[in-house]
C-alpha cells in the first residue's frame, strides 16, 4: 500500500510501516502456580504458547511441582527454575529461613538424579520487597551456591538490592524481573548493567518502555546500547493472566517490530539461548 493510500484508508503510517516481529520468543518469566493448574492443564499452556510463537520459557511455579510437570511434558527448551516459595507464607521470610536453603539442595539434587524435567538450571523468582533483606543469611548463602553450581536467577528486587545480591557472588547470572519494581530510571539500568556483567534485565511490566505503542526514545537507546542485555516474560503470577498470554506476546511483538531485526531477535530468543544454551528455534 502506498503512502497516500494508508493515509486515504485513515491507518497511521508508523503502525502500518513496520511489521510486527514475526521470530521465534522465549519466555523468560512463566509461573505455573498450583492454583492454575486446574483450569490450564499442561496440554492447554503449551498450546497457548504455541499460538504465541513462544519456543521456550524460564518456568517456575508455586510449589516446585508444577514446575517438573510442565517442563517434562514440554521439552528441552523449557529450563526449570526452583521457586523459594513453598507456600503464599513464604514470600516475606524466605531470606532468613534456613529450610529454604535446604529446600533448594534437596531439589538441586532431586534433579540431578533423572527427573524427567532435567536438573533446575537457577532459582527464582524470588521478592525483596525491602532491600536491606539482600543481607538476609538464606539471600546470602543462595547467591554463592548459585555461582558455585552455575544457576541462574530471577529476581524481583529494586536497584540497591541488585547491587547487594551481585556484590554476595560477583559474576552471578541475575535476571532482574521486570527491569526494577518501580520503573527505576533508564540510568540506573545503564549504570547497573556497566558495574554488572552477569545482570540482564526481563520486560514484563516495565513502565516507560512504550508510549501509545511506540518505544520511547529513551528504551530505544538503551536497546540499541544494550541488545544483548534483554529478555521478554509473561509474569503468569495470577490465573487470569494465562487468559492474555497470547495478546501480551502480541503487543511485544508489536514493539519488538520497531527495533532493528537484529536487536530484535536478541532480545525475543537469542540472549536466552546464548543464556540457557538453547537449540536454534
Ligand atoms: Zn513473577
């Protein structure tokens, strides 16, 4: 169609001009909670996921059971994740509570001895609604058993508890749940990421980051600073949300489509298959 005539059809040319990202998504923030279980069986979340074109995901779940049950059913390129959380309780006193530490070993070498899920490959996601808790004995001893065994970690904390978690276990993989808690500002992100290596920010809930469909410059800049940084997620942290799965992979195609195809593909599937080793999707 030609300029004049998206214009004539009353369409906004930057809609039309540029397609939505069409490639292969990997999933970096999925909850599979018990509490959805019911309504949304194995079979009903993968094929959801299918329609969104997610090839992969980052799955944990409420307890940990529901984590092993999908990734057995889905394949490879589903990374099990443990959730510290047993219980609802759990959210507010995990990092100070030695059972939890010891729930993680117990489940790290549960893996390890043929699950049908594979071994978990990180922990998370985890809260600190107050980042003094970064300082808590259970944050501190998992942040250095996740360096010492190579995991990963999903964390839903603010900018000074990042700082506190990676300066625990320098070089640790940390994936910062939703970029901040609270729309840090854009330079906080920047100056995070240079002290911090092994930090990627997950998009999910993110303020800021789009405007009226269209990324803010301000996003733009740090994608094209930052392509390799960058994950997308579902959040699936309520029921409901699994109802909207196929229109939030949607709208992150929809911006996805205005970065660069490269940046694109990187922060769609390529930074979690450099991460998790994934196959080409
Ligand atoms: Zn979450």
């Amino acid at each position: 169609m030609s300029r004049r005539a998206l214009l004539l059809a009353g369409l906004p040319l930057a809609t039309q001009a540029q397609a939505a990202y069409a490639g292969p998504i990997f999933d970096a923030h999925l909850h599979y909670n018990d509490d959805a279980q019911a309504p949304h069986p194995p079979a009903d979340v993968l094929a959801r996921m299918a329609r969104a074109g997610v090839r992969g995901a980052l799955v944990n779940s409420r307890p940990n059971d529901g984590t092993l049950r999908l990734v057995a059913e889905a394949g490879p390129q589903w990374v099990p994740f443990i959730r510290l959380y047993r219980n609802r309780a759990d959210y507010t006193g995990w990092f100070a509570d030695d059972s939890i530490r010891r729930m993680v070993l117990e489940l790290l070498a549960k893996g390890n001895e043929g699950s049908p899920a594979g071994p978990f490959r990180g922990l998370g996601e985890f809260h600190l609604y107050d980042s003094a808790n970064a300082d808590g004995p259970t944050a501190v001893a998992l942040m250095k058993l996740a360096r010492e065994r190579g995991l990963k970690v999903l964390a839903h904390v603010d900018g000074v508890a990042v700082h506190k978690l990676l300066g625990h276990a320098p070089g640790t993989s940390l994936i910062w749940a939703h970029t901040g808690i609270s729309g840090e500002p854009v330079e906080q992100v920047r100056e995070l990421f240079a002290k911090h290596p092994g930090l990627r920010g997950e998009l999910s809930y993110r303020p800021g980051l789009t405007h009226d469909g269209r990324i803010t410059p301000e996003w733009r800049a740090l994608f094209a600073a930052h392509a390799g940084r960058f994950l997308v997620g579902s959040d699936t942290w309520v029921t409901p949300r699994w109802q909207h799965y196929e229109s939030l992979f949607a709208d992150y195609r929809g911006w996805l489509g205005q970065l660069p195809d490269e940046v694109a593909q990187r922060i769609a599937w390529g930074n979690a298959a450099g991460l998790f080793g994934l196959k080409p999707a």
